[in-house]
C-alpha cells in the first residue's frame, strides 16, 4: 500500500494578507478623514441664495404677530434674547446658527462646514467656528476667516417678527 504525500493546505500567501491588510488600513483612514461627525444633510445648499437675514425694528411690540398659533412665517428657532449679542446659537436639528453681530441684527447661516461638512460647534466674539479643522467664519456675513476652508457658510434666510425669531 503506497501512501500519497499529504498536500500541504494552502491558503493566501503571504503577500496577499498584507496588500489586504494595508488595502483596509487606508480605507478607514480614508473614511475618517473624509466624513464628517454630522449626521444630518438636511442643511438647505441654498447656493442661489445671498441671503441677508431680517432685522428687529424697534423694541417696542405693536402686537401685530402675537398670536401662538401663527405658524405661517416658518420654524420657530427662538427667542431674540436667546441670541448673545457678538455670538449666536446653533439650532442642530434645523441646521442654521444664528448670530447677532451688534445689537438688534440678526443673521443665519448653514451650520454645515464648507470644507468637509463638519457641524459648526460655537459662536463667539463674531466667529463661529468649525471643531473639525478649526476653519473660522464671520458671524456678520458667513465669510471665511481662517481655513482650510475656502468657501463661505451660506446664508439662511430667517424673519424676525418681535421677540421671535423664525426660520422661513
């Protein structure tokens, strides 16, 4: 009785493991590095949209929109006196940070980075600024300050009527 030689089992070799091993290495890295930590697209692109957000009138309520029930000028975000004057608010779930650059002014931006999409994560002292690389845009007008964006934060437009401020 001859016995055949047993076959060694064979598997990938080893150049193959580690092409495969460096091939899932970069596609995390790649992943990480090009998506940001928020999760909501629902920010409107509004690139046709210049946008110059609404201004309070005078302090003095003419009672004019007073009514709770009055839905119709948009989303109600806030309040006016919940906007810090030189800083703003960020509203996630909408995707707009307010601001209010000197007493009284009101604008809104998407709160989507234009660099990679990140959420913006404070406003103060006229800036808001983006925690993923740092890019800083102008609470007045959504401008660049610091990169590595190049691109401004796009305008919102938003109404204030009184005390309230409303998405539209």
């Amino acid at each position: 009785m001859t016995s055949a030689s047993p076959q060694p089992a064979t598997g990938p070799g080893r150049r193959t493991v580690v092409v495969a091993a460096g091939a899932a290495g970069l596609a995390a890295a790649l992943t990480a590095c090009g998506s940001g930590d928020n999760s909501s697209d629902t920010g409107n692109s509004g690139s046709g949209s210049s946008g110059t957000a609404g201004t309070t009138g005078s302090t003095g309520s003419t009672g004019a929109s007073q009514n709770s029930g009055g839905s119709a000028g948009g989303t109600a975000l806030a309040k006016t006196s919940d906007i810090p004057e030189g800083g703003g608010k960020i509203f996630k779930d909408q995707g707009v940070v307010v601001t209010q650059p000197t007493a009284g002014t009101f604008k809104a931006f998407s709160s989507k980075c234009t660099h990679q999409g990140c959420a913006v994560g404070s406003v103060a002292n006229g800036v808001i600024v983006c925690p993923c690389h740092q890019s800083h845009f102008s609470a007045v007008d959504g401008s660049v300050k610091q990169g590595p964006a190049t691109q401004p934060l796009p305008a919102q437009k938003i109404t204030v009527s009184g005390e309230d401020i409303k998405l539209a």
